[in-house]
C-alpha cells in the first residue's frame, strides 16, 4: 500500500509544481482519497498543500527540489520496499541461465523437426521460426528409411553415447546461431579453431552442465578412482606451523620466490613479515602516515574522527623485491624489499576516498604499475616509480572490491568486481569497459588465474550469505563448472586459492575446504586439528548465523534531512516512545511515535514510521563546539526522567536543552577540559556527575550553576558514569581500564579494579570502559572492546566475563536490555550479537547484510548501540552513516532465537601444501 501512495503523491507533488493545480485537485479526489481512512492526519496535511503558492513552504517537503531528483528518490524507496516484502524479493532478479540456453533449445527444437522430415535433405533450409521446419523435395534419390538417413546423413553428427542412454543431439542450425555476450566475446570467430562436428558459419554452442547430468560408465573407471585417491593423499592432514599475533589477521600472501617468507597485515593496521620455516618474526611495521603536513583535509578529518585503521590487502610485485599494503582509509603505501629485515618506505599515496579494498601488481607498458580499488567505486593505476597516477576507471555503481590483473598474447587486460556482484574487464586505456556481467547470486566476489594462466576462478558471498567457487568460461562469459560443498550461511566473503594448477582451497564455515580443480564434488576438508571451528557433538544443532537478510527479522531505518555524520550516542526516552540520537558533528535527532490505527499503543516499533521532531522555527539542538577539539572529543549526553531536558556536549561546553523547542536554557563549564561523559543522580535529576578529559569528576549542581566538588577519578579521560542507589554509590570507569566506585555521601574511594586484557591481545588507542548497573542496582555489566563481564559493584568481583576467545573483532558497544535478560553487542566487523545473561550465551547474530543496504555494507559500521525500556526483544543501532536502525525478532517468534556460533582464535595457521 505505500508503494500506491508513494507513486500517487509523487504525481501530486509534481501537478503542483507545475501549478497544475486543477490536475492536482483531480490527483487528490481520484487517486489519493482512498488513503483518508488508514491515515486522516496525512491526508489534511497532503491537503492543504494544495492552499500553499508552493509547496516547499511545508517544512517536511523543504528538501524538495526538482522531479527527476524526487523521482529518483522515491524509486529508491520503493525498490527498498520491494526487496524488504518477503513475497517478492525473490522475483526481483531474472533468473541465472547459460547464454547459449535458448540457443540450444532451439537448435534441439528444428533437430526433431528435421528428423520428423518424409525426405530431409543433407543440408536443411531453414528460412524462419514462425512456422515448423519441413524439408522440400531433394531430386537426387533418396535412401527409404528415414530414421536410417537420419542418423548417417543428419545436418549434423549426433554426440556417440553408449546404447542404454539416450542422448539429444545440439548442433547448431545456421538461422538461430549467434555469438551471447559475457565476459569476453570474440571479435573474429573465425579464428577460432574448429571440432568435429563445429559449423563453419558459427560457433558450436557448448551445454556446460552435461556432465553434471550424465555419468558415462568408462573402462578406465578404475583408473579414474586411483587418480581421485592419488588427489587426497596429497592433501594436507596436519597443521605444519602456528604463528601468534597481538592482533586479528585481516590478509596474508607468500613471497612469489622464497616462499617460506609471509606477509601479514593485521585488524589494527600493522604489517608483519615471517620466516615461516623457523617461526621468526622477521620484521613488523606499525601504521603510520608518512607524509602527515601534505595529506589532504578529507584524510585528516576521517582520522581525526576514527583513527582505527585496518590493512585491507597485502600484494607482492611479481619479483618480490616490492610490495603494496592497502587500508581502510584513503591510502596505499609501497614498500621495497631489499631481503632480510629490510623493509623501506617507497611511496604513501591517497588512492581512494574511503576504503581501499584491494592492490594489486601488473607491467602494461614494460613499466611496474600498481593498480587499487576502493569504496569510491573506481579503479586506479599507478607507476610505482614515480606514484602518478596513470589510468582511472569509472563505472562500477558500487564499491570494487577486487582486481585481477592478467595478460595474454601481450595484451594486458584486468577484471575488477563489485559488492553488487558484477564484473568489469578493462584494457589499459581511456575507453570504458569491454565487459559488463553479472556473477550468479550477485555475490561480492575475488577473481583469480591458475599459476599457468590458462584457467579463471571466482569466489565469493552474496549478501544473504550464500558463498560459491566456480570456474569460467572465458570464451563466452557463462559459469563453466561450480563447486558444490560452499556454505550458505557465510559471515563475510569468503576467500579463496590455487595451488599446483590443481587444488583450490577456501577458507569456509570455520574449515578449510579443498577441491580437485576438474572435480566440482569436495575432495577434503580441514579443521586445523580443531583451530578453527567448534568441536561438534552427537545431536548438537548445525551452526549458523541464522539471519543473513531482512526477511528473517523486522527492522525499520530511521534517517533525516539534516545531514548528520556518524552516530556515537544513543537512547530511547524513557517512556518509550521516541529515539534520541546525537552525531559526531554535534547534531541531535529525535525520532517519535505516536498513536496510530497500527500502533495503539504509541510506543517505539518498526511497524510504523516515527516522526523526526522539529519545531516550526527550523531549530536545531547542536552542541556549543567553542573550543572544543574534534579529534580527542568524545560526545556525550543524559535526558532527564520526564524527557523534557537533554544534558549534551560534544567537546565544548554542557548545553541544556528543552526537548520540545530545542532551545539551549543554559550551558556551562567552558573547555578545557572538556567534558567526557553525563550521569544525571536517579533521585535527583538537578545533580550531575560530569567526567572529563584529564580523569576528573565534577558533581554540578544544574540549578544554581555550581559545581559542588571536584575530584581526580583517573588518569585518563573518564568514559563511563553509573549511580547506584542501593549501594549508595557512584561508579567510574576511564580509558586507564580502571574501574573505581566512589561513596555518594563524601565522595572517597571505596574499590578499584583493573581491567584484564587477553593475553596476546592489542589494545586500541581509543579503547573505552562503559559500565551499566542491572536492576538490582547491586551487579553490573563492564564492557570493553576486548570482553563483556558481569562484576559484584560491592566489591568490584568479575562474576562471569565473555572475552576475546568468544568474539572475532572488537566491541564498539553493548546494552543490557530492559528485563536484564538480554545484552545486545554491536562489533566494528558490522555483526551485531545478542547474548543471553548470566552465562552470555549467544542467542542470535545479525550479520551486517540483514540491515545494510548491498552498497555499503562492508563500509558502514554500528557505534552505538539503545536498549527499549519497556520491550525486551527491540534495540536500535547507530551506524556511521549517520542513520539508525531499530530491530525487532520475527513477529512469528516474538524473541530472539537461540544460536550457537563458533570462535575462531586470534592466530594465523598453516597448512602446507
């Protein structure tokens, strides 16, 4: 139903901007009064647009600019309605079949009429598809039986089979023959060699899938079956070594030439390189810019904003005497190599706005290039001697997420894919793309050649999670063989290689999975002896991440007109009813429900759309950032129980704001130093507690502007406050991972704790400690990026702790829901986890592709997590595209289903192959 308004309200708003104002009437009455009786409040509202001289003067439609504009916008909202409807998001897309397919029916097709023929001739005329094929009299004689003439004199040599299995012949009848475009179609087929049996006008169409359907008994069978024993004997059994990192590996390559030395690049935008033979740790490299005065604005202010940095991709030059490190944000840096431990700086280079997500080597000019890819949709090619840059190619409508360089009779070419699941080929020069294709299931894929260069693979995940291995035919562009034995319950994309022009291996559902490459069955699997994947039990359910798509669960997106940047806070009002959202440039939003014929109730779901709450003067709430200094800031604020008043600061000074009007009542204490974190005391709301930047707790009294007391809590920035009525207590948490709790009648220092760091694990700079009491007042759960734990307030006792064993990536956030029964976690690898308390078992796991849209979900990331205060089972995420997303169980459900999951360990293990 709001597809029909929106499409009916779009024809609206354009007679109106026309000032069409009779056919806009006649809109009104025919198309639109039907919606009057399931919601009155915006039927009088579209209404009296038609009184106003322009439309723009009603603050909701401000934004409006012109109609293709709008029109392009409300495509965009119905396709995402489209793919969110269950009942039809699974015929959005044509279906995958071969692009000889049609061909080759109907070259069956005119086959059994020809043979239907009293008399056919040697060489059929087929003049049109219109009506059935029927051959004229021949004047030379003819043999008497037609079935004999058939199959000695046919138009073509039907395929030989055994006798007991029949099978159609497919050769091609001149009139319907023509070459399918793909991935690479033929300028000169007649250059191609010809088979027995090809025409010399066209190509034979080849059926890719006959010898999946048809098994051919052989005398050589047994020859065959040694050949596949022989096959598994050289797989690998045994792990041959393990190398232990502070930090998760993100990608790794093998030198081309010594090949016991591995490049490592890490979650926390370090690069290691190894003796594999002797365990030894040959060199690392911390991520540093090497050119910070001459980087460019855009770059400063992401790593102002976010200095977490991520290696994407490690590549060495085809001699290895060079290699390139990709990261997830702007840049590439190249190394050279001399050998040992010697690893230079060669160039630092800002290839791409946002993530680079791949790097690679080729020589098209007899000259070493570099070529990247990166979120901004582009591929770019460099000399590594001198850094320029000297192709840019434009055309992908998402983010590329690989390239394949290749060459082949000195013709230099690549492939590039994107997270959309297509695929570009590009000659090295200014004239776009020769190839436009797209992978079977739009999976987000990588492309590679076998060592020979003869063979070409793909490998990758859609975004429902379904992963596959295939093998292309390059000639024609179709799918040649595809693996069987791939997941469809993948977390990310899953990679993949090639050894000894024979093996391919792919990392898979926590095990390594190893095919033949001319046997599409799996020939092994390998768990690592146990490394990578949960042991299973007798009777113990499969696992899986259970929700890959937004069918599985019901969520709404909530977004605004005012441009906003990422979310690093979030609450639900107390009573329920609406979000509030405050962004990194300082920015609130409040989205609010009410009562509607599907929402009686007025309280916060994701069946109903809320209103984002502006007052009629345009104002915003924005924090006062005077003086404050983005890049140390950490945004902060508190609402008070009636939800009439914000508490907020973003660096600068405390503004207090009235929720309903948005104007600022008061502010104070000026930075520095600058405020860190807000608690507002549960008894009375007119006492805060406000830590600082330089570890200092102040206790301000709000109506007379006073603060009360001061005291030194911690040595670094305080980055979480809780009171306890109970205990009579307020607890302190900082970036010193200290944990303190503090005597509400004098304010001295009754417990203090340290947080435990994982052993081999890496701390990131701006690692915060939040603390949350549960209703008892008496536990609390402690999160860091490294672990969740429930620890006794009284005495500062971890009771039950969740750590780097139990989780892939940090934790960015995590709240308990209103019933304690629940912990909701976002992770920065865009998974969100729901855990059952005491004992955080995990119940569900979200996977970033049920609620971001294909584009940009492996670029956006959940900050900020809300719990409901009323209902247990819905939460809502801030993203780092300024949006926020509310989830709720299936309807069907009612709550989050139990989900086991398995762990893998923070190591790099290796098989030798």
């Amino acid at each position: 139903m709001k597809m029909f308004f929106d499409i009916r309200k779009q024809k609206y708003l354009e007679a109106l901007d026309r000032h069409d104002r009779h056919g806009a009437l006649d809109i009104l009455t025919k198309d639109l009064k039907v919606f009057e009786s399931y919601n009155e409040e915006i039927f009088k509202e579209i209404t009296n647009l038609i009184t106003l001289e322009n439309f723009r003067e009603n603050n909701k439609l401000a934004g409006y600019s012109d109609t293709n504009s709008a029109r392009g916008i409300v495509l965009g909202e119905l396709k995402k309605l489209a793919v969110m409807n269950p009942s039809i998001r699974q015929k959005m897309e044509f279906p995958n079949i071969e692009t000889s397919r049609l061909r080759t029916l109907l070259n069956q097709s005119l086959n059994w009429q020809h043979s239907q023929c009293p008399d056919p001739r040697r060489t059929p005329d087929v003049k049109t598809l219109l009506e059935d094929h029927l051959c004229r009299k021949d004047p030379l004689p003819q043999p008497s039986s037609s079935t004999q003439h058939t199959a000695t004199n046919g138009p073509f040599k039907p395929i030989p089979v055994p006798h007991p299995i029949p099978l159609p012949t497919t050769e091609n009848h001149p009139t319907v023959s023509a070459g399918g475009s793909g991935l690479g179609t033929l300028a000169n087929p007649a250059a191609v060699s010809k088979h027995p049996g090809d025409s010399d006008v066209v190509l034979r169409p080849k059926l890719q899938s006959l010898p999946q359907r048809t098994m051919l008994l052989r005398s050589d069978s047994r020859k065959s079956m040694n050949a596949v024993v022989s096959s598994v004997d050289e797989v690998p059994r045994h792990v041959g070594r393990i190398l232990v990192h502070g930090s998760i590996p993100t990608c790794l390559e093998f030198h081309p030439l010594k090949q016991t030395l591995l490049l490592v690049g890490t979650y926390v935008g370090e690069i290691i390189l190894w003796e594999v033979s002797t365990r030894e740790k040959i060199a690392s490299r911390e991520f540093q810019l090497w050119h910070g005065d001459f980087c460019s604005m855009p770059l400063k202010k992401t790593l102002m904003k976010d200095p977490t940095i991520i290696v994407k991709c490690v590549r060495w030059s085809p001699d290895g005497t060079s290699f390139g490190v990709a990261y997830s944000k702007h840049l590439i840096q190249l190394y050279t190599y001399p050998g040992g431990s010697d690893i230079r700086h060669h160039l630092e280079i800002e290839a791409h706005v946002g993530d680079v997500n791949d790097i690679a080597f080729c020589s098209p000019s007899k000259q070493l290039c570099a070529i990247s890819c990166g979120d901004d949709k582009t591929i770019k090619v460099w000399d590594v001697a001198t850094g320029a840059n000297l192709y840019t190619f434009e055309g992908h409508a998402a983010p590329v997420y690989s390239v394949c360089p290749h060459y082949k009779d000195n013709v230099h070419f690549l492939f590039s894919t994107s997270t959309d699941g297509t695929i570009k080929a590009w000659l090295f020069d200014r004239e776009g793309a020769r190839v436009d294709y797209v992978v079977p299931g739009r999976a987000c894929s990588t492309m590679k050649y076998s060592s020979d260069g003869k063979r070409l693979f793909s490998c990758g995940t859609n975004k429902s999670g379904e992963s596959q291995v295939v093998e292309w035919n390059k000639k024609e562009g179709i799918v040649k063989r595809t693996y069987i034995g791939c997941t469809n319950h993948s977390i990310g994309v899953i990679h993949f290689d090639i050894t000894k022009n024979r093996f391919i291996a792919v990392g898979d559902d926590y095990v390594i999975k190893i095919w033949d490459i001319d046997n599409v069955n799996l020939l092994s699997t390998l768990d690592a002896e146990g490394g990578l994947q949960v042991k299973r039990t007798k009777g113990s359910r499969k696992l899986t991440t259970e929700i890959n798509e937004v069918a599985q669960l019901r969520l709404f997106r909530l977004s605004a007109i005012i441009k906003t940047d990422k979310i690093l806070r979030l609450l639900y009002t107390h009573s329920g009813n609406a979000i509030l959202a405050l962004a990194s440039n300082g920015v609130h939003l409040i989205w609010k429900w009410t009562t509607h014929k599907h929402n009686l109730s007025g309280q916060a779901t994701t069946k109903v759309a809320p209103q984002l709450m502006q007052p009629t003067s345009g104002m915003l709430m924005v924090n006062d950032l005077t003086n404050a200094k983005p890049s140390d800031a950490l945004p902060c604020f508190a609402l008070s129980k009636n939800d009439s008043y914000i508490m907020s600061s973003s660096g600068g000074k405390v503004s207090l704001f009235n929720v309903v009007t948005h104007k600022v009542l008061a502010s104070f204490m000026s930075p520095p130093p600058a405020p860190t974190y807000l608690a507002l005391h549960p008894k009375d709301n007119n006492i805060m507690a406000v830590g600082t930047e330089d570890g200092a707790i102040h206790i301000y009294n709000v109506p007379v502007d006073k603060v009360e007391t001061k005291f030194k809590a911690h040595s670094k920035r305080i980055t979480s406050l809780a009171f306890s009525v109970v205990l009579k207590a307020l607890v302190s948490s900082g970036a010193d991972g200290q944990i303190i709790t503090w005597n509400l009648d004098n304010w001295e220092k009754t417990k203090s704790t340290s947080i435990k760091i994982p052993i081999g694990r890496v701390e990131m700079a701006s690692s915060d400690v939040q603390v949350q009491f549960l209703l008892d007042q008496k536990h609390m759960l402690v999160v860091h990026e490294t672990q969740l734990a429930i620890y006794d307030a009284s005495e500062l006792e971890c009771l039950k702790q969740w750590m780097e064993n139990d989780c892939m990536t940090p934790i960015s956030h995590a709240v308990l829901s209103c019933d304690n029964q629940l912990v909701y976690a976002s992770f920065l690898d865009g998974i969100v986890r729901v855990l059952t308390l005491p004992n955080f078992q995990l119940r569900c796991l979200i996977n970033p592709s049920a609620y971001l849209p294909e584009d940009s979900c492996y670029s956006v990331l959940p900050k900020s997590v809300a719990a409901n205060p009323l209902d247990p089972n819905q939460f809502a995420v801030g993203l780092t595209d300024g949006t926020v997303v509310v989830f709720e169980p299936p309807e069907s459900d009612g709550k989050w289903v139990v989900v086991p999951r398995p762990t893998p360990a923070d190591e790099v293990k290796l098989v030798s192959m």
